[in-house]
C-alpha cells in the first residue's frame, strides 16, 4: 500500500472566495519562516522540500519568496463575516470597507508598523475621536491576531505600534429639569419608551427587540439572550419599570413585541424611532447633543448619587467588570464625604486630647 505524502509544515484555509488555499511553515536558520498562498497541497510540498534542500545547501533567501508568496491583506479581511445580530455590526461593517478601501494588493508582510502608523494619521486628519480611532486600528488588529494564530502570519505588526489613549469623556446626563422638558415634548407612549430607558439602563438595540417572553414579572427580572457581550444576561426591574411595562403592554395588545410596530408581527424599529420621535423632541426641549446613550449614562448616574457601589452599578449594566463604570465615581459626593467623615472620627479623641485644635476657627 502506498504511503501518503507528508503535509509537514504545511496549513490550509478557505479564503474569500471559498476555495481551499495552502500556506507553508519552515525554519530557516532556526527562524520559523511563513509562506503562501499555494492553490494546492501539492505546490505547497513542493515549495517547502525546495525551501528545505536550498536552505541546506546555502542557497535559500526567504526575502526572494516573501513578496510574490505572502497572501493579500485584502484576502484576510473580507474572510472576516461579520455576524448582523450582533449590536457592533453596522460599526465592524464600516471599519471593515474602510480598511479594504486601503489594502489593495498588499500582502500581510507589507502590513508594516510604519504603515499601520500612516494609517491611523489618515484616521486622525479624518477629524475622527481618539476613541473611534482607536476602534478602526483595533478592529485591524484581531484580524491579525488571528492570522498570527493560524500561522499565516509569525507576528502581529501591532505589537510595535502605539495606539492612541482617548482621554476620559466627561459624563453627560439629564437633570430632574431636563428629563421634564423631554418628556413633556414628547408624545403619551414615547414618554413611556423614554422613561423605561431612564430607569433600566438598557441599550436602545436591547429596548426596542424586547419580547414579552423576556419578562418575568413574578420576579420581577428580564432577560437579555444576546447582549454586546455576546452573553445572555439578567437585570433585575423596579416597580416603576414594571408598571411601565404594564401600560405598554395594555397598548400592545397582541402582540409579541414589547414596542410593536404599526403592524404587531414587527417591533419598532430603534434607528427610525430616534430620527422621527427622539430627535425632534430634543430639539423642541432644547437639549442639544443628547443622544440615547445618555439616557444608560443617566440611569447610571443616579445609581452613583445614590451611593451605590461600583460593582452595584456594573451589575445592573450588565458590565462584566467595574472598568467603565469609574467615570460615575465623582457623582456621588455624599457618599465619599461619610465615607471620608468615617475615617476622621478614628483617634479624634486622642487628637484633642493633645490640646492642637485649640485656637483653631
């Protein structure tokens, strides 16, 4: 019986176009050296006893094979599908078209520190944020990190570059006064959407794809099936959210939806309530810049002038760690002066004991 061909230091994997391509793994100089693209197994083994038998005569220079072998840059990112359900999707779309727009047949070893740099200045002359600079060089990044992975490529060209450090934004929220005009610009049923969002924290994405089915209303929780994380979570409701959730589902009637469209097999559409109903009320309440992110910081917010913890208000974010929930820190001034006032009684006595104080306004 014949013995099969060794594929040794060969790897294969579909590319864009679903076909199956090949990428060849080989030391060289005690260096593991990566070449590729290969249309079949066979030119890939051949390759690599090539490289193998002019590596060990002297003759094999790797510089002479990496531009024509390596595989495109191109090639990598539109292999990468973006899952729709998913909140990130129309952002990883755009991030994915932009970085195709500007990898036309460059190969992964052109993929340079310095270039990456030159990318991310034309992000900045773009008058984009630190932070949405940030998200288009680290969307660029994963992909690389998983071709560094599947030993397409030896190491991620991001490990030498620097990336930019947002500065912390500063925490916008609505005041008591400010909630009332909105609200009163807005019509019956659009209060009730604005002020469950106000006392949930919930994602506009997570709100308006609500399903009665979600809710328990014994215990008073909701169930989140896929969150930003990826994760299902639970958030626990308040009375005032349940009664909310009573009254819409008196105006839903039938439907399986907790916002039902006009017609009740289809929920409100989030972007279309924004651009119609939200957006003219911020207007009419002359509230400018407000967006519906501000409502989650509003709910979070309150939490934190009310003295809750840290971990307290990443739990009812469903954040998975206290990170993001630092900025709310400053809110809470009656909280931190007990906590510091608490400190301060410790050896007060022995303190005044000293006759110190005497004297003092």
């Amino acid at each position: 019986m014949p013995r099969a061909e060794s594929n040794r230091g060969l790897r294969s994997r579909t590319n864009a176009a679903g076909e199956e391509v090949w990428y060849v793994r080989v030391s060289i100089g005690g260096r593991m050296q990566h070449f590729g693209s290969f249309t079949s197994a066979q030119e890939a083994r051949e390759f690599y006893q090539q490289a193998k038998t002019e590596e060990r005569q002297g003759r094999f220079f790797p510089e002479a094979h990496k531009h024509q072998a390596a595989p495109l840059l191109r090639s990598l990112i539109e292999a990468w599908e973006i899952d729709p359900v998913r909140p990130s999707a129309p952002q990883d779309t755009t991030y994915k078209t932009w970085w195709l727009d500007r990898c036309e047949q460059l190969t992964l070893t052109d993929c340079t520190p310095a270039w990456l740099d030159d990318q991310r200045r034309q992000l900045e002359r773009q008058g984009l944020a630190p932070q949405t600079v940030l998200h288009y060089l680290k969307f660029l990044r994963h992909l690389l990190n998983r071709a560094v992975r599947d030993d397409i490529l030896p190491v991620n060209p991001f490990t030498k570059v620097r990336l930019p450090k947002p500065a912390p934004a500063a925490v916008r929220f609505l005041s008591p006064s400010e909630e009332r005009r909105l609200l009163k610009a807005l019509a019956p049923r659009d209060r009730l959407i604005i002020r469950l969002a106000l006392v949930t924290g919930l994602r506009s994405g997570e709100q308006f794809s609500l399903r009665w089915e979600q809710i328990d209303w014994k215990s008073r929780t909701l169930t989140l099936p896929r969150t930003k994380s990826g994760q299902p979570q639970y958030r626990l409701l308040s009375r005032e959210a349940i009664e909310l959730l009573t009254d819409l589902k008196r105006r839903a009637k039938s439907s399986p939806w907790v916002l039902p469209s006009r017609h009740p097999a289809t929920h409100l559409i989030a972007k279309n309530f924004y651009h119609r109903q939200f957006l003219p009320a911020i207007e009419k309440a002359k509230l400018p810049h407000l967006t519906w992110h501000h409502l989650r910081h509003t709910f979070a917010s309150r939490l934190a002038m009310s003295g809750q913890s840290d971990q307290t208000i990443a739990a009812l974010l469903g954040h998975a760690s206290t990170a993001l929930v630092k900025r709310y820190a400053h809110l809470s001034p009656s909280h931190l002066k007990e906590a510091v006032e608490h400190a301060s009684r410790f050896g007060i006595a022995n303190w005044r004991k000293t006759g110190e104080t005497k004297g003092r306004p």
